[in-house]
C-alpha cells in the first residue's frame, strides 16, 4: 500500500476509503455552499479535508494540496480576499508538549 500511496498520493484511494481526487469532488458542493457565506465559518476536519480547502480557495492547482502544511493541535483562519487567501496558524498546544505527548 505504502509504494501505491507513494507513486501517486493524489489518485491513491485507500481500501474502504478515499483519495485526493474523491476528496475534491465530495467537497465541491460544500465549498460552492461556503462561498456564499457572509459570516464567519467554522470548518472541523482532517488534515485531508483541510488540505483540499485550503487549496481550493488559495486558487492553486489540486496537485499543490498535497503539499500544503496542516499541522495537527492547530487552528487555521482562512481569510479570503478576491484575488488570494491567506492562512493564520494558532497551535492549541506548547511546542514541548506537542512533541511530548502525555503517556497513558
């Protein structure tokens, strides 16, 4: 699985699960949807989902989202302008912690 990933991450589907591209065109809709939003969004999701947002209103090509940083314990704030979208990161945790996970 890891050499199919690795030899197109973008068209990649995971067994039972999704790739880049099904991504992409399951978001489409919502996306359309967010645009037409006025007021502030909220958006919960995987590093994936982000990914393919974060790509879409930057205006880059879907090739790019799989190069976009989405740093986990992380807030994004997509502020989008006409013609670019920028992308404030606030971590939700101390780098000490963060690469120091609390044993359980």
């Amino acid at each position: 699985e890891y050499k199919a990933r690795s030899e197109n991450k973008l068209t990649y589907r995971y067994p039972r699960g999704e790739s880049y591209i099904d991504i992409i065109s399951r978001l489409d809709p919502l996306v359309h949807e967010m645009e037409r939003v006025k007021e502030p969004l909220l958006v919960i999701g995987h590093q994936a989902i982000l990914r393919v947002l974060i790509c879409y209103f930057k205006g880059l090509p879907r090739e790019e989202c799989l190069n976009i940083d989405v740093p986990l314990h992380t807030v994004l704030k997509l502020t989008v302008d006409t013609y670019d979208c920028s992308v404030a990161k606030f971590p939700l945790l101390p780098e000490s912690e963060e690469s120091n996970p609390p044993s359980h």
